[in-house]
C-alpha cells in the first residue's frame, strides 16, 4: 500500500507535467510527437507487466513490437522532433513557461498601429495583395529560417503597403511585429508539412509552419482570392468581417 508521502509525490509528478503540456506542448506541432512518445511507454510497460505475470509469448510480442515502433518514431516524427528539440531549448519558452507574457502590445489610447494594419490589408485584401504579418509573443528565433532586414519602423498603412508592393524584393516574405513596430521585413518561415486544401498556397503554409512550431499569430492576405486568414496555434481562420478581425488583432497586439 502507498504511503500518503508517496502519493504526494505523485500527485506533483502528475501536476508538473500536466502544467508542462499545457503550456509548452498543446496545439503546437509537437503534441503529436508526445502522444506518440506516451503510447510508447504504455506499450513498454505493458510488454514488462506482462513479463512480470509469467505470459511471456504476449509480453515478447508487446517487447519487440515497442522495439520497432520506439526506432519508427523517430523517423516518422523527425520534423515535430525538431521543433520539439527546439522548443525545449529555448531561452525564451523557458521564459514564457515561467515568467508568464509580456505585455509589450498597444495601449487603449494609442490605436494608430492598429489602424494601419487594418486599413492596409483591407486594401491589400481588394487589390489582391499577398502579406504575411507576424505578431510573435515570444518568438524562438530558431523556428524561423531567416528574419529578413532589420526595419525597426512605426507600424504606417503606407510603409506595409510599399514593402509587399509585389514589385520590392521584400514583398513575398513576411513582416514581424514586435514591441508594436514593424521590426523585420521580408522574413521565411517554416513550411508546414502537412496536407493543405488545394486552395492555399505557399503563403498559408508558411503561415500555418510557424503557428504550428511557436505561439506566434500570423496573420495572411491571399494573393489569389483577396482573403484574409489568421494562423493560430496549427489552425487557420478566415476573417470576412473587419470588425472581427480588428477586435481579433486587437487582442492579439496585446499579449
């Protein structure tokens, strides 16, 4: 029978990992690598259970089935098990994880960003203008294969709409909001891998990669439909009403 110091210990072990999960793996591309890495382990332990109660045809079959699932999984999740690896090791979702976030977004008085970013791809939406904006809260500068130029700008209608004018070099990259200011222009993400409606293109991928490998919020203009969409936490979601998709970013600037 467990001693009630045991089951306190336990009861913490349950707690720490479920606070780790929640705050560092949920909706992020590498929840999939830890079901998989769970499954695993109740598989393991079942095949050791099984030793342990004599029955051994069943529990050699569970060994060598884990055996061969355990080197399958590193090849089938090598992308999340980078990003994982990544995460893990990052100074910043360390950070996150116990300083909570920053609040470095727009103040109640001050909607002047606000209403640039509206206003410009509300134009860009009816020009069919592709952009990506990125609105990190904390952002892992290794999930990102390059940050671009180094803008360090007020957030103007004017200065988003001349950067993906399609005829700069910077326009098929995307922007990146920090500290409410248009910091990197003309930036790569990270492609996601995985399988797209036909009607989203290269931006929504890259789009969707990095909401999938960070707790950034990317917001995208389609070049072909004029639709706007934001990526969030591996989903992508279409906004029709400007309204929403103010109060949305409105939010999002203040995280």
């Amino acid at each position: 029978m467990m001693h009630l110091s045991e089951i306190i210990q336990l009861a913490i072990i349950v707690a720490l990992i479920w606070y780790f999960y929640k705050k560092l793996i949920q909706n992020t591309a590498s929840e999939k690598l830890v079901r998989g890495i769970l499954g695993l382990v109740l598989l393991w332990v079942s095949s050791f259970v099984c030793i342990m109660l004599h029955f051994d045809l069943l529990g050699g079959f569970l060994h060598w089935v884990s055996l061969f699932l355990s080197i399958s999984l590193i090849v089938v999740f090598q992308p999340e098990l980078r990003k994982f690896m990544a995460l893990m090791g990052s100074i910043q979702g360390w950070r996150r994880l116990f300083v909570g976030k920053k609040d470095t977004g727009l103040r109640a008085r001050d909607t002047s960003s606000l209403d640039a970013i509206v206003s410009a791809v509300e134009y860009m939406s009816g020009k069919h203008t592709g952009a990506l904006i990125v609105f990190p809260s904390t952002l892992d500068e290794s999930v990102i294969e390059r940050k671009g130029i180094v803008v360090d700008a007020k957030i103007t209608s004017e200065l988003l709409l001349t950067i993906f004018f399609n005829k700069t070099p910077l326009h098929d990259g995307a922007v990146i909001v920090e500290n409410n200011r248009i910091a990197y222009a003309g930036a790569i993400l990270p492609l996601s891998q995985n399988n797209l409606n036909w009607k989203y293109g290269t931006r929504h991928r890259a789009a969707l990669g990095l909401s999938e490998a960070s707790s950034a919020v990317v917001l995208v203009v389609s070049e072909e439909s004029g639709d706007i969409s934001i990526a969030e936490k591996g989903k992508i979601t279409k906004y029709d009403d400007l309204k929403k998709l103010r109060a949305k970013l409105e939010k999002t600037m203040k995280m």
